[in-house]
C-alpha cells in the first residue's frame, strides 16, 4: 500500500473525512490509483505526462509499474487497446485534460468498434469551474464527451472511490463483448488524503472480471442441426474467436468437422494460413456458393459485404445470397444485424466452441467431396498463380516482390508480430503473407483506421517481448511516425518497413491545372524515412530491392535494434484505395 510521507493533514482532509485519525499514516488519490491498478494484476501504463498526472506517471513507475511514454496520445491509446487485445487485461491509457485527452479518444472509440479492452484514464480539470464554464486550464466536460465513444464511462470525486471506480472500468472494458472504457480523474482527486488502512480497504481486487458465459443447450443443438444438414458449409473466423484465446480447441473444431474456413485478417494465424482446409485463397468462391455459413468470433459488417450482395451471390448489392447462417457471438443483440441469423449461439467463444466440439463428438460426416474438391482445384490454381506473381523481380520493386521477402521472413520467424496498415501496403500484406500462430497479425482492423502503426508495435513489443515487424504504407506510417524516437528510447525489437511509393495509393497522381502543388495524393518523391531512424539512435536502411530488404530484415530479427527500412516500390504499382475502390463515390460522368 503506497502512502504519503508526509503526515501534514489539510483542514479540508479532515472536512471531508471527518473523524480521521490525523496522527494515522495517509493515503492519497495518486497511491489509491496505482494500488488498485497493481491489485487488478495491471502492470503496465501507456501514456503522455503533464497537468495533473505528471506526478501519477512518476509514482506508478517509482511503484514498480512500467510505464511507456509516448509522443502523441492517440498511439498511447493504441498501444494500450492493443495490449488489451492481446492479454484479456484491459491496457490503460493515461493522459492529461482536454486536449491530451481528446488524443486519446479516437483510440478509445477505435477500441470500442473493435472489441478490445482499454481503460482511457484521464486527467481533468477542476470540476466546479469546468461546470460552470469559467475557463479553466484545458477546460472540456471530457465525461460527457466520452460517453457515446465508449462502451461505458466513469467519473470518480473522492478518493476514497477510487476502488470502486477502477474496478467498475475493468469490469467494463473486459467482461460481455470487450470494449473501450473512460475514465475520469479530476485534478483535485489526486491530491485529496485519506487514512491508509481505510484507503486499503476501499480497493476492490475484482473476482472474475470476464465471466464465463455458457451457451444454451438447445442454441448449441440447432446450430449443430443446421450445420449437419450443409451441403457445402463454410467457417467464417473473427478476431473475437483470435482474442478470446480458445486456440487449440478451435482447431479442434475445424479438424473434426473438415469444414473448410476462412480468416479474417487478425484471425491469421488462428490456425496456420497454410492449413489445408484454409479457403483464403479462393475467398470469392466460397462466400457465394457456400450453403450453411458458421461465423465464430466475426461480425457480418462491410468487412463481409454485410452477408448479402454479388459476395454473396445475391442478385443485386442489397439482394441475399441464400445462405444459413449460424453466429456464435458474445453479444446477444449482434444477430440478424445485417441478414437473418437461422442459429445464433450466444456465449463467450471459449464456452462456445467446447460446447460445439462435445455436441459433434468424434464421427461427424465430413463435408461432401465435391464442395472439397472444388475448393481445392480453385485454391491451387490461384496459390501457383500467386507464386509466379511473387517470383517475378521487377525493378524498381513493387508490393509483390518486397511481400515475398516479408512472407519469407515471417515463416522463418513465425513467433514476429505483423503490424499492417496502408491501403496496398495493407491488401497485399494481408492476402501474401502467411500467418503460422495466433493473434500474430495486427491491423487496423474494424475502421481501417490510419495510425494504429507504432503504437501497435510498441504494445506489441512490451507486453510480448516477441520482435515486431510493422509493414506500413508510407502515408500510414505519417500518422504515427514520430513514435520511432519511443522505439529507440525503449530499445524495443521493432522492425518498421515502409512500402514508399510516394504517397496515398500511389505517387502519380498530378495537379491538373499544371499549378505548383503537388496533387492532394502525393508527397515528396524519393523521401528518407530511414534518416528519420537514424535520427534517435536506431538502424535506417535504403532498400532498393528484394535482396537488400531481406538483408536488412534479417539483420534487424538477429540484432532486435529499432529498426526502419525505407522500401523504395514502384510509385505507380498501387490502385486507389486498395482493394476497396468499390467503396469510393465517383462523380457523377457528365
Ligand atoms: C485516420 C484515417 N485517415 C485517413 C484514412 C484514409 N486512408 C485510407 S488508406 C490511406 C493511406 C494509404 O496510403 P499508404 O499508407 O501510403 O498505402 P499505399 O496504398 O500507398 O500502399 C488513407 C489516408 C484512413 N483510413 N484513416
Ligand atoms: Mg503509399
């Protein structure tokens, strides 16, 4: 229990606990929140110090927490969403008022669309002035804000609440579907003393903080019912079914039922993406012809053309394929969003999947041999199509050429994390790269937000200790790019690659009325990034072709120094918007 040295007790310590032993050890807002943080098993603060926790940042370390310093807010929330993902613990987040804590957000909101755990704890200012709207030093009611942006938001006044609030926002953030959670600590809150075995005593050490939640029997049975009668049934993976770490009965799953499956991007790796009943590579395949659809852990948003439309098979983009669909999913209001769920099965995927696996016992009937064959035939064709693709060393080089090094490096070092993000940079990684372990691959996910790069590789890092290898497109890496100097600070194993191709999509495009700004897509040609590296102490290096990039990611994997690799692609080697043109409004030809 942390408690404050000195034993000066202010008149208005003793108005507000009145009663108090003054002679008694104190205690104070600063120490209650690292106490209850570390009670909870919370070892780790992704942060920006300043007015009114710079003294929270120095105390948590000074307590033997570990905490990560970083340039910008909105990486701090990343890294702190992605901790979250990756450990079932919620990742804290710490920032300062108003501005710092508007920073903060988009990463909160981002936690929350995605499903990951976080604690966004911010600093506020002093409550009365900010309610009555006098002006305050970084003024802003930060409660009010954060509430439609967060799967739920606290505010705690008296020191002696701080057990309840941080247990509240565990609860929150990781129990049910996992979520972004705000948290507000106003200025005052630090300062305020109380007695130290009081303060002990208000701490919650919360007891089961993610419920397991079983699924209903006669929910499991339908599901397995509609699943016998496919024809050609499919398994559909989500990040949920990454995050809820069932992994090996997963597996399981899949293997006993011979089902073919596809990913979804940060389901890579679930099971190894050369897995022979993997179906990824004929994606636009299975989704229309697939009879009976089980989605474990994935949501049918736009990432799967809301179930219906030409993916699947339906006659126009609002049209229905036809499909079953049987959904197994934390959260009981997620069914029939998009289609009709024929079979939901509400529950943690954990409970799920075992309650799944002992319903289908040890001779279930393997799906039909044509749906197998037909799947396998057009998967083939596409991976030797691939593979000629990836052979071909074009110069200078484009995403191809420079993935099929990265691809290499991976299956060398299946243990690295992937972080992508970009437009091509993103749909060529994803589609070329094999992912061989769970929860390996890390995106940008449910948004397609820029800027979850470095603050992904740092977490990522920190809490795995694994080398990190960030392959960004050069205008996503913008977004966070200044976090290369936190890379260096802390020494991580990160190895940033930058797909440079002179900007959004492509560095092509021109002004059309031949003025002297560059068109709005593309930036400084034959830019440095590696200089940028150098910069702090870490290894740049100017990659040309695949062979000096496999040289240098190679040398970064052995050595574990920061490193950042500027990959020189062909500027006019990507396509607007990547793989999602189809999203972009064109203007009305005349
Ligand atoms: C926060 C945010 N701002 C803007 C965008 C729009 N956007 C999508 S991809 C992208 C960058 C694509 O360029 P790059 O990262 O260089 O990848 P490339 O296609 O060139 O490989 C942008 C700006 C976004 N997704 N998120
Ligand atoms: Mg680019």
């Amino acid at each position: 229990m942390g408690t404050v040295e000195s034993q000066v007790v202010t008149a208005s310590d003793v108005q507000q606990h009145p009663g108090m032993n003054t002679q008694s050890q104190l205690t104070d807002g600063f120490h209650l929140v690292i106490d209850a943080l570390k009670l909870n098993g919370i070892d780790t603060i992704f942060g920006l110090p300043g007015i009114p926790i710079t003294d929270l940042t120095r105390m948590a370390q000074a307590a033997g927490m570990r905490v990560i310093s970083f340039r910008h807010e909105q990486n701090a929330g990343n890294a702190a969403a992605i901790a979250g993902f990756l450990t079932m613990k919620p990742g804290i987040c710490l920032t300062v008022s108003a501005p710092g804590f508007l920073n903060g957000l988009t990463a909160l909101a981002n936690a929350t669309t995605n499903c990951f755990p976080m604690i966004l704890i911010s600093g506020s200012s002093e409550r009365e002035i900010v309610d009555l709207q006098q002006g305050d030093y970084e003024e802003m009611d930060q409660l009010a804000v954060a509430k439609p942006l967060a799967k739920a938001a606290f505010r705690v006044l008296h020191a002696g609440d701080i057990g309840v609030g941080i247990a509240r926002a565990i609860r929150a953030a990781v129990s049910g579907r996992p979520g972004g959670v705000y948290l507000d600590l106003p200025a005052k809150l630090f300062a305020q003393t109380m007695d130290a075995e009081l303060g002990t005593k208000s701490l919650i050490k919360v007891v089961d903080p993610a419920p397991r939640q079983i699924p209903a029997q006669d929910a499991v049975q339908r599901a397995l019912e509609l699943l016998k009668s496919a024809r050609r049934p499919l398994i559909l993976l989500g990040k949920g079914a990454a995050y809820a770490q069932a992994d090996a009965d997963i597996r399981v799953l899949i293997e006993r039922t011979g089902i073919p499956y596809l990913p979804m991007s940060m389901a890579k790796g679930l099971l190894p993406d050369t897995h022979e009943q993997s179906a990824a590579a004929t994606r636009s395949y299975v989704l229309p012809e697939a009879d009976v659809v089980m989605l474990i852990g994935a949501r049918l948003n736009w990432l799967l053309s809301h179930g219906k439309g030409k993916t699947w098979g339906g006659q126009d983009p609002k049209a229905w394929g036809g499909q079953k669909f049987i959904q197994v999913d934390i959260s009981p209001q997620e069914a029939d969003s998009n289609v009709r769920i024929d079979a939901p099965v509400v529950g943690d995927i954990g409970s799920c999947v075992s309650t799944l696996l002992a319903g289908i016992g040890s001779n279930w009937a393997k799906p039909p041999a044509e749906w197998l064959s037909a799947i396998a035939e057009r998967k083939n064709k596409n991976i030797a199509k691939m593979a000629e693709t990836l052979a071909k060393n074009p110069v200078p080089m484009n995403f191809h050429s420079a993935l099929n090094v990265v691809r290499d490096i991976i299956k060398a070092n299946p243990d690295a994390i992937l972080v992508n993000e970009g437009a091509n940079a993103l749909d060529f990684t994803r589609s070329i790269v094999d992912m061989y372990q769970p929860r390996k691959r890390l995106d940008v996910g449910t948004w397609g937000v820029m800027g979850i790069g470095m603050g992904f590789a740092v977490a990522a890092a920190v809490v795995s200790g694994q080398p990190v290898i960030a392959i960004e497109g050069d205008s996503a890496f913008g977004f966070s790019g200044m976090e290369v100097e936190t890379l260096c600070r802390y020494d991580l194993p990160v190895c940033v690659v930058i797909f440079n191709n002179n900007g959004v999509y492509r560095g092509t495009d021109v002004n059309p009325t031949g003025g002297p700004d560059v068109a709005p897509t593309v930036f400084v040609k034959g830019a440095r990034y590696d200089k940028l590296m150098e910069a702090f102490g870490g290894v740049g290096v100017h990659a040309t072709t695949p062979a000096e990039l496999r040289k240098a990611m190679e040398a970064a994997i052995r050595s574990r120094k920061p490193t950042l690799i500027n990959a020189v692609i062909d500027e006019a080697a990507g396509t607007e918007s990547g793989r999602i043109t189809s999203l972009n409004p064109s203007a009305r030809k005349k």
